[in-house]
C-alpha cells in the first residue's frame, strides 16, 4: 500500500468519526428539544367596563392607539372611563348613543410588556418535560424563518378542555395545554398580540 493511499484512508477514518460525533451530537440535542407548532403571540385582555348604566356620549380612543395609565378613554352619562394601566387599545364600542349597561365592556386594551408566546401543546407530546425556566426559540410567520428567543415562565396547571367528556369509545381524549414564554418585548418591539408563531424548547 502506498503511502499515498494510507494517508488517504486515514484521513476518510477521521471524517468518518467527525461526522459521526455530528450525527450523535444532533440526535442528542433535537432529542431534549420539543417542537410546538400551533402557538401565538398573546397578552391578557384588559377590559374598561362602565360601573353604572348609562349612554355612550363620547370616545376618546380609537384601536390601534397607545394609552398612559389613568387617562380617559369614554364618558358613558356622567361616569369617565379611565385606564388603569397603561397599553395599547385593541377594540373599542364607538357607537355613540348606545345604551351602555352596568358591566358592560367600553374599552379593551393590552399592556404590551405582558405580551407571551403561548404554545399549545398535546399532554402526550412532552408536557411532562417542560419545566419554568426552559429556554425557548421561537418564529412568528409575519417574519419567516427569523428567530427570536425566550423563556418559558407558565405551563397551565388545567387542560383547555372546560369540562371532562364521557363516550363509550374506548379511545381516549387527548388534553391540550398552555404553556407560555416570556420574551424581551423591548428587543422585539415588531412582535404584536395575535401574531402566529412556532415553537422550539429545549428541555433539561
């Protein structure tokens, strides 16, 4: 064998174990790492409702608008509606002269810096592995294939199933949980409430 020759198959050897290490080192990371496709961009809805019944005689916002706290966003009778913290507007009821009732939804609005991605996720899918404090890689579809990155600070304690159902299937009924991850909203300042996402979090 020449020496030529013995070089070369040492040196197809040595890619041989690289590439095998790479191939190892892969399945081990995609293996702690669970994917969640159905998932958004979502913070807790605020809702500015009227304390007493009255008409709906003015609107100062409009969807769309960033509000500070305390400021007033619709006069129903005599009562000023003011926010209590500040955020973004999302929906508003502008139809002046409506009839508003005790309870009744005026203004409903966000505070953005609550905003989270939310995954959906099947019980039987890896729930059991996700833990607070798991970190998370995350797209949203507004942006391709972007990357943008988080941290989970929520896994629902309840399914999203209201009320358990009874057949006479012998199949089960797979439950879907919450699980939510927190992001530096001040980073990504693009990212909306509602926007749809995918996720990837990989677990200890």
């Amino acid at each position: 064998m020449t020496p030529l020759r013995k070089k070369l198959i040492v040196i197809g050897s040595s890619i041989t174990i690289i590439l095998a290490g790479a191939i190892i080192a892969y399945g081990i990371s995609t293996a702690n790492r669970i994917a969640i496709d159905t998932a958004s961009i979502e913070a807790p809805l605020i809702t500015l409702t009227a304390a007493a019944p009255g008409r709906l005689d003015r609107v100062y916002v409009h969807s769309g608008d960033t509000v500070a706290a305390n400021q007033p966003v619709a006069l129903v009778g005599t009562q000023v509606i003011t926010s209590k913290v500040a955020g973004l507007v999302v929906q508003v009821n502008d139809v002046l002269g409506a009839e508003i009732g005790a309870g009744s939804e005026v203004v409903t609005m966000i505070d953005p810096l609550q905003l989270r991605v939310v995954g959906r996720i099947d019980e039987n899918k890896g729930l059991a592995q996700i833990q607070v404090g798991d970190p998370v890689v995350f797209t949203v579809d507004a942006f391709g294939g972007r990357q943008f990155s988080g941290v989970i600070d929520e896994v629902a304690p309840t399914s999203n199933q209201s009320g358990i159902v009874f057949n006479i299937s012998d199949q089960r009924q797979v439950q879907q949980f919450d699980v939510k991850a927190r992001f530096d909203t001040n980073a990504y300042p693009e990212l909306r409430n509602g926007m749809s996402a995918r996720m990837w979090i990989s677990t200890r």
